[in-house]
C-alpha cells in the first residue's frame, strides 16, 4: 500500500510546478532577461508573495532540480557503516551521478531550454557553477561524515564532478546522450583504477 502525500504537500507541489512551467514557458518565449517574476506568478495562476515563498528570485526556478538533487544526496544511505575507499566513493557518486541525469534530463525540451539559458547568460552560468559546487561539496561532506580522510573525500566528490562535466561537454545539449555520456567518463576513470 503506498502512502498518501498530504494535501499540503501536494498543494505545494502543484503551486511549485506551476511556477516552474509558467517560467520555461516565458522564458522560450522571451528569453530570461526580459521576463519578470510578476509575469511569472501571472501565467502560474499564483501570486507574487506565493512565488517568493518557493523561489528567491527568477533564478532560482531554472535551478530548482539541483535544489531536489541537494536534499536527496543528504538524505541517501550510506552504503556501508565504515569510511568507503577512493573506488567505493567513486561508485557511489556514479549512482549518484546517474541519478542527477536522470532527472535534469526527464524533461528533453527543458534540459535543452536551461543548458541554452546557462550558456547565454553569465548571471546563470556563474549560478549554475556554484549549484554545481555545492553538490560537490555536500558530496565532500557525507563522504567526510563517513569516516573518510577529508582530503580523499574531496578528491572523489571532486573527481565526480570532473566526470559530470565530461559527459556534458561531450553530450552537448541532448538529454539522450548525457546519462550514457557521463558514465562513459566514469567508466574511462574507473577502469584502470
């Protein structure tokens, strides 16, 4: 039997997506810059005090999968009660790579939509940048929690990243080929490891 999500709970999620939608589709629309958070809040049906309960900004809804993906990472298992190996970590933040891939890319034409806003913008890009950071350094965190020495912690999150940015650069913008792409990267790194 599967648990029933609150009616709160639920509610907020709609209001969230609502935002979200109506902030892709203006922004298909006119680009980022000239859409303002009062028109975003108008085609999501909410209000303004509504939309900054979700969101600090108009930034902040192109990020809002990094901020789901945070949460998630804090809130997984750890695989085993004593501090992983380099190789161990590495696996790990393979799952958890994939995991990150998998859901920036379930929407195609959103994925496609924010790697071309990131790109033209250096506001996003410099925000995008640091959402990335803070995964790796949450990532840093669990692994240190652990048991890990601090400085192999950061190696493997940051190693992960590095494959993160590989699979990307080589899928380019196509949600298809960023999943396979990224493991293609750990798998180069791993295989003689």
């Amino acid at each position: 039997m599967t648990e029933q999500v609150p009616l709160r709970e639920r509610k907020k999620r709609r209001a969230q997506e609502a935002i979200v939608d109506a902030a892709y589709a203006l922004f298909a629309e006119r680009g980022f810059a000239d859409v303002t958070v009062t028109e975003i809040a108008e085609r999501a049906e909410v209000g303004r005090t509504t939309f900054f309960r979700y969101f600090g900004d108009k930034q902040e809804v192109l990020f809002v999968d990094e901020r789901n993906l945070l949460a998630a990472l804090l809130a997984a298992p750890a695989s085993s009660a004593r501090p992983p190996t380099v190789r161990e970590a590495l696996e790990e933040a393979r799952e958890l790579v994939a995991m990150m891939c998998a859901t920036v890319t379930a929407d195609g034409h959103r994925y496609r939509l924010h790697e071309k806003l990131v790109a033209d913008n250096e506001e996003l890009h410099d925000r995008s940048e640091r959402k990335l950071l803070n995964l790796t350094e949450a990532m840093t965190g669990r692994l240190a929690q652990r048991g890990m020495a601090a400085p192999e912690a950061a190696l493997a999150a940051h190693v992960a990243l590095a494959c993160f940015r590989a699979g990307r650069a080589t899928a380019g913008d196509d949600p298809q080929a960023l999943g396979s792409a990224v493991d293609g990267a750990f798998e180069a790194l791993l295989r003689d490891f």
